[in-house]
C-alpha cells in the first residue's frame, strides 16, 4: 500500500489516499452535474484502500449537501477548495478525493465523464460502497 498526501490550498485539511494501485491504473472520474463541473472534479478512490481527511480547524470546514443529500461534499472555508465527497454510512464512512489537491496531481490515469443523474438515493448508496474508498475524519479544533 502506498500513500499519496494532499489537501486544500491554506493547509487546513489534509487527505492521505492509501491504495495498492498505481495511479496511472486509477482512472479520475469526471461528474457532470452542475457542482462537479464548475469545480473540475477528478475524483479519486479505491475500495480496497483508505481515505484519511484531517481537519486543523473544524469551525474552517464546510460541508455542502444537494440533490438528495447522501453525502457531504467538504470543502474548507478559508481558502475555498473542494477536497472530497463524504458519506457515512452507520458506523462506516466512505469518501473520494479530488484528483486535483492531490501533491501528485499528474500521475493519475486520464479523466473518465461519468453520468450519475439517474440514480436514486438507494442506487446511490449501493454504487458508493462500491466504488468508493473506505475514510476516515479527524475534526481538530471543533
């Protein structure tokens, strides 16, 4: 298992992505909803790895919900960047990462448009703990 570290432009969250897969195997998925668009979103995950989103300044993290709100798309609130979609899931979490506040940005496979429009919260559920990376959150300070 190999880590790959990122997180938002101030510092404020930080992510480590653990996966045994080469990056250039991981193909960043591009939603095409309108939030996803307008963040150019290169989401990252692999279910048999582990997403680690750490928190300095919990009253700094922002988290979104729209559409039917199964998940919370985090951001931080100082200085604006969208680091992850998060959903939890009982006692599990499950999360991507964005391609782009990765430190390795580059070595990821090329980008895959994907469609999820269609599905409903069920399917959505199913599909993400499938396809996502199992996480964990440490909120510091709040």
């Amino acid at each position: 298992m190999t880590d790959h570290t990122g997180g938002c432009h101030c510092g404020n969250i930080t992510v480590t992505f653990t996966t045994d897969k080469d990056p250039a195997e991981i193909s960043p998925r591009a939603c095409q909803c309108s939030f996803c668009r307008k963040h150019a979103t290169r989401a990252l995950s692999d279910n048999a790895g582990h997403i680690h989103l750490n928190v300095k300044d919990g009253a700094a993290l922002g988290r979104y919900r729209f559409g039917l709100k199964v998940g919370d798309y985090v951001f931080c609130k100082n200085c604006g960047v969208y680091v992850s979609a998060y959903m939890e899931d009982g006692d599990t979490a499950w999360a991507n990462v964005m391609g782009n506040v990765m430190d390795d940005r580059d070595a990821w496979g090329p980008d895959q448009p994907i469609e999820y429009g269609g599905e409903d919260e069920a399917g959505k559920r199913e599909r993400r703990r499938h396809s996502w990376t199992p996480a964990s959150m440490i909120v510091e300070n709040g």
